[in-house]
C-alpha cells in the first residue's frame, strides 16, 4: 500500500511541478495530509482517501479538456499499479465528485471517502491560504484583483462559472462564502466555520482600504 501512495505522490509532484494557478503539488499535498485527518476522525478508509486526495486535481475539468481525457489519466495511473476492479470504482468514485463548479451545480460525493477529500479540497481554498490562492488562480485567469463595476454572479453551469470575466474580490462571493454550508462533514465543518470567519475579516479590512476608510 505504502508503495502504491509514494508512486502516486511522485505521479502527482510531476504533474504539478510546473503549476502557478494555486493548483501546485503543495495544495494536494495539504489537501492529502488533511483528508487524512478528517478521514481518522470520521472513520473513512485512510488508503481510498489518501489516493483520491493525491488525484483529486489530475483529473480535474478545469485543466483537462473534457472529464474523459482526466478520468483515463487517473485509471491507467491505478491499473498500472496495479489496482483493480473495485478499489479503482471507489478511488475514482471519490475522485470524481471533488471539484466545485459554480454556485448552483451540484456535486455530492456518494461515499464517505469522496465526501471527506471534496471537505479537504474545500477547506484549501478557505482561510489564509485560500486567499492566496484566489490571487494566484486569478493571476493565472488574467482577472483583476477587484473591480466593483463587475458585479459577482452565482453560476448555474460549470462553463458559465469558467469563462466568465470576473474578479479575484468575486471569488469571494461566488465560490469561498458558499463553502461553509458545503462540507459534508462534522470534523471540516469546525474548520470551515474558523476559515470562514477570516476570510470576512479579510474582505472588511480590503474594502475600507479600497474606499479610503482608513484614513483618519
Ligand atoms: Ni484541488
């Protein structure tokens, strides 16, 4: 077992390695060690989750041009190490359910495994780092840090939620301020409430700059 996770780490480093939309080998990594700890406390099995969460973005629909091109990346990955039949339906089954994409498109795990790495993901794009992560991923799009005449939209379509020009400060509003009422977990819901409570501070102390609050 041990193997087959220090293989699918080095799949997952490589992949990534070249990566600066906030999508790099360093948000897996943290996704993986946090799934972990979520999957103890809410008994999940710690090998499904562990290889989800390494593969969670391999596959995803915002790198890949369609989901089956990033599904065979992740199914010839398991069968070359060797995973079969059942284990490969769980794995990618968790797998496959991670991504946010847009307000209103649903996409609810169907197993524990899948629901605790989608709670990890959620929870890498809350609080500090998720900050620093919508900057970069906004970077990485050509969107402005902020620009109040666009106004933020709730998507109903993952290609609406993909193509339209927006800005990092709508990000806010239309993904991270959603994901507290997201994670399906007890243990990820303690820690998006914290998270969250951040990002709030955050955009407070970003938009009295922004509007000249500050000066006295
Ligand atoms: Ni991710």
């Amino acid at each position: 077992m041990r193997d087959k996770i220090n293989k699918t780490i080095h799949f997952a480093k490589e992949t990534f390695k070249e990566d600066s939309s906030g999508h790099d080998w360093w948000h897996t990594h943290r996704v993986s060690k946090l799934a972990k700890q979520i999957a103890v406390k809410e008994k999940a099995d710690l090998f499904i989750v562990e290889m989800a969460a390494l593969l969670h973005d391999i596959s995803d629909f915002k790198f890949n041009s369609n989901i089956e091109v990033g599904k065979n990346k992740v199914i010839s990955h398991l069968k070359s190490l060797g995973i079969e039949g059942e284990l490969i339906d769980k794995i990618w089954s968790a797998v496959e359910t991670v991504s946010f994409r847009g307000a209103n498109v649903l996409n609810k795990p169907t197993t524990l495994e899948g629901m605790v790495v989608q709670d990890a993901d959620r929870l890498d794009a809350l609080g500090a780092i998720g900050i620093a992560r919508t900057f970069a991923y906004g970077a990485h799009k050509g969107r402005a840090i902020y620009d109040p005449e666009i106004k933020p939209t709730l998507h109903k379509t993952a290609d609406e939620y993909l193509q339209r020009d927006s800005s990092s400060i709508n990000h806010f509003y239309e993904k991270l301020f959603l994901l507290k009422e997201m994670v399906n977990t007890e243990t990820a819901k303690k820690i998006a409430k914290k998270r969250h409570d951040f990002l709030k501070i955050y955009l407070k102390e970003f938009l009295t700059e922004w509007n000249g609050e500050d000066i006295k």
